[in-house]
C-alpha cells in the first residue's frame, strides 16, 4: 500500500515536472553574457526547453533590459511570436562600456509560461575617443626580437565594483595583473586583416585587482602580425613594430571612475623569451627571467621607458569570435627511439598546440623540442613537410630545482616530439600536450556500427580542431597556417555539425569583404598574408572565391542567421560581378584556378586513371552555384530587382554551360565523378538530363573499383549527388572503400586527422612529396556533412533555416546495424538513432521546442509504421521509399519492419 502511494506521487511529480517549460541558454550575438560587444542593436536569442511534453512551441515573449543602475532600457509589451532567435534590441542607446542584464519571459501553446535567469552583456569601447589608452612598445629592439614586457604600477585607494580591462595589440599579447594572467585566451588579439580592423578583448577584472599597490603588465610577440608568415615566410607583412594598447576602466563603489592605460610612464625591458615565431618556434631562457615582474612589489627602475607608437584607434573593434582557449590535454602514449637514435615521445593524436614539460638541471642545459607529424618509412622522425617551419622550442635552464616550460607566441600541429639536450633520464610523465583550438561550443557527435567510420568521425572533428584557431586554415604544422578560401568552403558546412562555427566564421567573412579586390576577386587566402592586393597574390580561383557565396548560404542554413547574408551581400554580388566581367557570351573560361586540386593520381598511370576534370568546366559550375546562391539571398532579403537580374543570369550561364561542355545525350565533356557530381549538385542539367547522369557518375566509380577519382572540388558533392538521384549504394561503398583512395585508406595507416593528400603515406609506407603532404588539412573531411545529413538524416529546411524546421530522413545502408546521430540546433538537440534489429527498422528521434519536423521513416512497400507502439498519422508529403510524419517537439520511437 505504501509502495503504491509513494509510486503514484512519484508519477505525480514526473507529470508535473513535465508539464513545466523552462526557458534557458540565452545569447546575446551568439555569446553567454559577452563582456564586450560593439552591436548598438544587439540580438538575443534563448531556447525553451519543454521537457516531457510534445509539441511546445512558443506563442509569446517578453524582454526587459536594465542598466548598470537597474534602469529599465527597454521593455516593450509581450510580443506574440514563436521568435526566440536573434530578437533585436531597440532601447534606449547603449553605452560604452556599460553592463546590461536581461531577461525573458516565455509562453507557449500550452497555456504555459517560464521566465529565465538574468543574462547579462557589456558594450566596448564604441568609439575611438573612449581609448584613453595609447599604443606603446618597447624603445629598441634587439635584432633577436627577445618579447618587450611592459608594465605600470598603480594605485587602488577605494573599493572597486567593477574593472573592465580593454586590450589590444600590433603583434599577440599575453597581460597579467598582479602577477596573475588576464583571462585564459592565447594567441590573442587573434587574426583579422590588421590592415583594416583589429579585434581587442575585454576581462572582467575586478577580482585581480586589490587595495593598495597593484601592477599591471603585457608581453608580446610578433605573431600574425609582423612575424615569419605566408607563402615564401614573408615577414612584417602588417607592419614592423609590435605594440600594446591596455585599458582597464574601473568603477568604484561610490560611483567615481578611473582609467589605467597604457602611456609613456609605462616601463619596458625583456624577460625569458627570447625568440617567438609561428612558423619557427620560440626560445625561453629562464636564466633571463624576471621574477615578479607584473607585481606591485617589482622594481623596474632599471627599464626603460615605454614608447608612443602613433597607430589609428578607430579601426578597434570588439571580438565576434570565441578566443583561442586550451582544451584536451594528451598524455605520451609511447617512448621509443629511432634507428637514428632519436629519443621520441607519441601522443597518439596529431593536435595543434604545443608541450608542456617539467625537467630539472643546470643553469644553461638546453633542451630542444623538435615535432612531427609522422615518422618516415624507417621510423625515423620526419620533418621535411614541415617546408620552412622549423617547429622547434628551446628551453635553457635556470637551474633553479624542478622548472616548467611552456612555450608561448606560437604553437605546433603534431603527434611526436622529439627532445635533445635533456639532462638525465627523460620521464614520459613529465610531459604534456595541450590542444588549442578557438573555444567554439561543441554541437554534434555522430556514430555508427562501424568502427572504421567512427575514427573518421574522430578524424574529421580533429582536423577541424587543429585548423579552426582563430582562422579558418589550410594546415597548422607547414610554413603555411593560412586562411585558403577554398578549403573553408568545402568544409563549412561539416564545421557547424561538429561546433557551433557562427561566430568565427561571421568574424572571418568580414575580413572576406574587407580584402576583397575592388573588381570583385577574391585573395586565394584571408586575411590577405600574400600582397595586401594584387598583383603577387592573385586570387580569383573558381572553388576559393566563391568562400564569398558559399560559406554565407551555409552559415544562414545551419545558424538561419540574416545579419550575416546582409553584411555579406555585397560581397556576395561583387563575387558573381566578377566572374560575369571575365566572361564572353556567358561562358567564364579565362584566369587561373586550382581546379579539382590534389584529385586523384598515380606516378604509374599507365591505364588512364587520372580523372582529370577541365578547370573551366568547374569553373562554369561555380559560376553558377554562386549566381544561384546570391539568387537565394536576395530572395531572403527581399531584394526583388536582383533576384530577376540574377535568375536571367544563371539561366544564360547555365545555357552556356550546356552548350559547350554536354552532348545532346548528356555526356560531359571532363567524362569525370567532378563533373557528373557537380553538374547534378549544382542544377546544370536540365531535369530529363539528370538521372541519366547519376548513372554515368555511378558507373564511373564502379569502372575505377569503387574508388574516388576527385580532388578538393569534386569529393564534397560525391556522396550527396549519388544518394539524391538513387545510388545511396554507390556512395556506401565509396564511404567504406578500404584501399586507396578513400576516406578510410589513411584510417588503415594509422591516421588521427584527415591528411592533405589520399596518399599522404602510399601503400609501400613512402611519404607523398614534402613540399605539400600535410596530415592535418580538413578540406576532405566535408564528407562528414553527408554523415549527418544524409546517413543519420538530420537536417534543417530551407525554408525554415536554422533548424526551426527539421527534417529527419535516415539513410540505410552500408551495412550499418545502427547509426546515432545528435545535434545541437540553435533551438538545442536534434537527434536521430537508428538501427536495423531483428528485421525492425527503429529510430529514435529528438526534436527541440519551439520548432516543427517532418521524420522520414524508410519503408519498403507499405510497411506499417508505429510510433510509441501506435500506428501514425502519415504526412501528405510522401516519398518513394519513405513514410513521412510531421511531429512538433519531443522524443519518439518510431519502428517498421524491413
Ligand atoms: C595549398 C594549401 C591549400 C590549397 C592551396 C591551393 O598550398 O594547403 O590546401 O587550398 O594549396
């Protein structure tokens, strides 16, 4: 009797509980309670969370944000609206440096309502005339280039509420107060195109601060900035001097302010590092430094003054993106040494960042790190693709008891160290390494029966963690680490699948815009590290501009974001006005490009099975894919005159394509997986002309053995083009291919990361060249968004981007038993769990509150689908081979048999 009551109150609770909405995760620009921002009219965005019940959207909210004071700023009456993402803020003008609270309050459509803990934004310095700080740098510098400190001793004689420090710098900076480091962001300000803006970041520093004496100093390094940099190691490519810009606005409890920045009663002197470069590593001897330096107590009578350097203040903008942060910290896995005699250390993850290590010695011992990504095919340690890098970090002991060295103003893509000079016996333990990557939220994982796929998953996530610091990036070990256009484009879309890459590819865009040639044309790499402008760098490459359309389109469909296709706009048409100033009678056949870069080849291709693909006729394909999609967000945006100009435009561009590259039967004149994959992905054929395609496209694969024959431009589109016109089966076997090339060929050899190359280590264990062989490039992990999007078969609508339309419609194939796939939409997650049991196909689906689906149940014939063990309500919009149900939010257990 007991038993049962205590039960029934317990299923009381759980229904209550049930029957509750929360409204949690509130943003404001896509960050949790920024410290500064610059938007005047920033956007909010928050998630409901419905709990146990189904179906609950949103029918109204309410926002109301306060000053500093507890003002109310802006209140405006309950809205009626299902809108709970990027709601703009139309107050009362914000102001500089101030600090805001918000909340909302929610309804929905189940007579419910929940209000949401306080969230909190502080706005930047708005205007250049706030700056009281002035840029400032060492006097002189050593030809070395050992890091400048700077420092300033200051006063705090009443109780502090609040101190926000600003800072900047022509070069990376490192601040500390009080001896303690500000914030836990590297290699900041991180990379924009300084020639036109530069990012500062803003800390919450009221706790360093303290009554009495306190000290405030930086150190900096060359960086992106005036280091060792782009193709050729050019160097200074932003300007000379490196130099700091520091504010810290603190408000007393009493009300009254003060500033702290940087000026000429700044003092200035070097400490341990000596030498700090990207590309090249850095040297610390401890010997040199000097202890306490940014503490009260410090006496730096013996620096010198710091110097005013005159650099403009009104090219200062807040920070968009996530800051570089450390993240996953890897233990040594083996110590072995070559049969040189090196002594290694294996990390068992190629990662980029760099390694920490405790040691202890002489005072001059010095100890050289040297990384790699591989070792060659004797097992000796393998540096030569690293180009001109030369990756290596040099610790001179103070010998001072146990020390610890860490590196800074650089870091390494690597699994391998290899160390020289190290006094006695070296202790595996004593070793880490630490991941660093820009600190975006992780948003996806997926997984299947397969193992070999899972660790191309990992791979996949890998390589975009190794590539994605601040800049989106080619490679991160080479003397490269460039923001390549084309390989951020193949990749975008996978990118928002496995973390949330809004803002760090709307903070990238900008930049896109900013160097954007005046004709239109791109720079193949952004910010622009080759020229500043033309004519040594070039650009305009189709597959690399078209960054320009293609990431835009993409961040608007997975993030439904408008602000980003408006900044981006026109840009975007600037793009298409260029391709369309270059071409004659609509055809773009002129200029160079990369074409279907890195396809596949063989040294001994005696039987023709390079597939190579005419770079105009890829050319021609992008020209149209861009048109379409300016098309696209000029619809979004309203922007009726250019949706006709442009539509008239593809049509003329597609003509052109037809009539000079396909035969009235539709054979392609490049007979190649490129082109077939390109012409169906991007609508270049006329719709009689393209399931004939489909077909060639499938033969040719199975001509080549089941194998990829495409390079950067081509492997994107393969999966997705094969399963979209009926060969789901072509592209499993492509997926799963196990000899070379495919995807799982570098699994088989023993990969963490997606390799540059299909052949980066060939069968016979010889490396591919060292002048272009990286193991850390994602451009060929794009395959990943065909994983989620078609295998597990979550996606967003079109129509409704950003997930507030879903559409689950797994894929069965490849003879996974089961496929588990979640998602974190800017709604929250999305899932979609499959598997194939006892003749039953099952699938388990999350769909979030405040959006609708449509779940595609793969059927044979008409096969009864249940859900929850009931039959369903079957959607109007049926496929062939397909159930469709529309469902709102909840969690369901949908079964068919096979
Ligand atoms: C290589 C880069 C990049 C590619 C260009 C064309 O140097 O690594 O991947 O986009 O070439």
């Amino acid at each position: 009797m007991r038993k049962t009551f205590f039960l029934f109150i317990a299923l009381l609770a759980g229904q209550l509980c049930s029957a509750q909405i929360k409204v949690q995760r509130l943003m404001t620009e896509n960050l949790v309670n920024p410290v500064a921002i610059d938007a005047l009219g920033p956007r909010f965005s928050w998630q409901l969370d419905g709990g146990q019940t189904r179906g609950v959207m949103q029918t109204a909210y309410q926002i109301k944000v306060t000053d500093e004071a507890n003002h109310v700023v802006w209140a405006p009456a309950k809205v009626s609206s299902d809108q709970s993402m990027y709601v703009n803020y139309q107050g009362s003008a914000l102001k500089s440096g101030q600090k805001y609270t918000w909340h909302v309050k929610v309804w929905d459509n189940h007579g419910k309502s929940a209000e949401s803990l306080p969230a909190t934004f502080g706005m930047g310095l708005l205007k250049a005339d706030d700056w009281k700080a002035q840029w400032i740098g060492p006097a002189r510098e050593e030809a070395s280039r050992p890091s400048p400190l700077l420092r300033k001793g200051f006063t705090v004689n009443k109780k502090v509420k609040k101190a926000i420090a600003f800072i900047t710098a022509h070069g990376l900076y490192e601040a500390h107060i009080n001896g303690k480091r500000v914030g836990e962001d590297y290699l900041t300000p991180g990379y924009t195109s300084y020639n036109k803006r530069i990012q500062y970041q803003a800390y919450d520093v009221t706790n360093l601060l303290q009554p009495g004496a306190n000290a405030v100093g930086a150190s900096l390094g060359s960086g992106w900035y005036r280091g060792v940099y782009g193709i050729g190691t050019r160097h200074e490519i932003y300007g000379k001097d490196i130099s700091l810009l520091l504010q810290i606005n603190i408000t007393y409890a009493d009300g009254s302010t003060a500033t702290v920045a940087t000026d000429d009663s700044w003092k200035t002197s070097t400490g341990e590092i000596r030498y700090a470069e990207i590309y090249m590593g850095s040297t610390t001897d401890a010997r040199k430094e000097q202890k306490g330096w940014s503490t009260a107590a410090f006496n730096d009578s013996g620096w010198s003054k710091a110097v005013i350097g005159n650099y403009p203040k009104d090219d200062l903008v807040a920070t968009v993106n996530e800051p570089v942060k450390k993240h996953e910290i890897f233990k040594v896995v083996k110590m072995f040494t070559t049969p040189k005699g090196e002594k290694v250390l294996d990390f068992g993850q190629n990662l980029v960042g760099w390694v920490k290590f405790k040691v202890s010695g002489k005072a001059g011992d010095k100890i050289v790190i040297s990384h790699a990504e591989v070792m060659d095919k004797a097992g000796n340690f393998y540096t030569d693709n690293l180009r001109d890098a030369k990756a290596q970090n040099t610790f001179i002991l103070s010998g001072n008891g146990v020390e610890t060295f860490e590196p800074q103003f650089t870091w390494q893509g690597f699994r391998y160290i290899r160390i020289e000079g190290y006094p006695g016996d070296i202790k595996p333990e004593d070793f880490t390494a630490t991941a660093v990557y820009s600190d975006m939220a992780p948003t996806g994982s997926f997984s299947c029966s397969n193992p070999m796929i899972n660790q191309l998953q990992h791979n996949i996530q890998w390589g975009q963690k190794g590539n994605f610091l601040d800049i989106p990036t080619d490679c991160p070990q080479r003397d490269e680490r460039l923001g390549w256009t084309g390989d951020a484009q193949v990749f975008s879309r996978t990118s928002t699948f496995n973390m949330n890459t809004h803002n760090f590819f709307a903070k990238w865009l900008k930049d896109v815009a900013l160097d954007q040639f005046s004709d239109g044309s791109l720079p193949h790499v952004i910010p622009d590290a080759f020229d500043n402008g033309r004519p040594t760098g070039g650009g305009g490459s189709a597959g690399w501009s078209d960054a320009t359309t293609i990431i835009p389109w993409n961040m608007y469909l997975a993030y439904g974001d408008k602000q980003i296709l408006e900044n981006q706009y026109n840009s975007m048409k600037a793009w298409v006005g260029f391709m369309k100033s270059r071409s004659h009678n609509n055809l773009w056949n002129v200029g160079d490009h990369f074409g279907d870069w890195l396809f596949y080849t063989r040294n001994d291709d005696n039987d023709g099975s390079a597939a190579i693909t005419s770079k105009y006729l890829i050319a021609q394909c992008f020209y149209a894919h861009s048109t379409q999609l300016l098309i696209n967000a000029a619809q979004v945006l309203g922007k009726t005159d250019d949706v006709e100009t442009y539509t008239k435009l593809l049509a003329d561009v597609k003509g052109a394509y037809l009539r000079e590259y396909v035969t009235p039967n539709g054979l392609i004149s490049s007979d190649t997986q490129t082109a077939y994959a390109e012409a169906l992905e991007f609508d270049m054929l006329p719709e009689n002309l393209r399931e004939q395609a489909a077909g060639r496209l499938a033969d040719n694969i199975r001509r080549y053995g089941n194998h990829l024959t495409t390079g950067f431009l081509g492997t994107p589109y393969l999966c997705d083009a094969l399963s979209k016109y009926g060969h789901a089966d072509a592209a499993f076997r492509l997926l799963l291919q196990e000899e070379y090339p495919s995807w799982l060929y570098p699994i088989k050899m023993g990969a963490t990361t997606i390799w540059e190359r299909w052949d980066g280590i060939k069968p016979d264990g010889e490396l591919e060249v060292p002048s272009m062989n990286s193991y850390n490039h994602y451009a060929y992990g794009a395959i990943g968004d065909w994983m989620y999007r078609t295998v597990a078969g979550i996606d967003t609508k079109s129509e409704q981007p950003g997930y507030k339309g879903i559409t689950i419609k797994p894929t069965v194939g490849g003879n996974f038993t089961q496929v588990s796939a979640d998602y974190e939409t800017p709604y929250g997650k999305a899932s979609s769990h499959w598997k194939v049991e006892n003749g039953n196909f099952v699938l388990d689906v999350v769909i979030p509150a405040n959006t609708t689906a449509t779940v595609y149940i793969p059927t044979k014939g008409d096969s009864a689908v249940t859900e929850g063990g009931k039959p369903v309500t079957k959607a109007a919009d049926q496929i062939a081979g397909y159930t469709a149900v529309n469902v709102g939010s909840g969690n369901y257990h949908f079964s068919t048999s096979m």
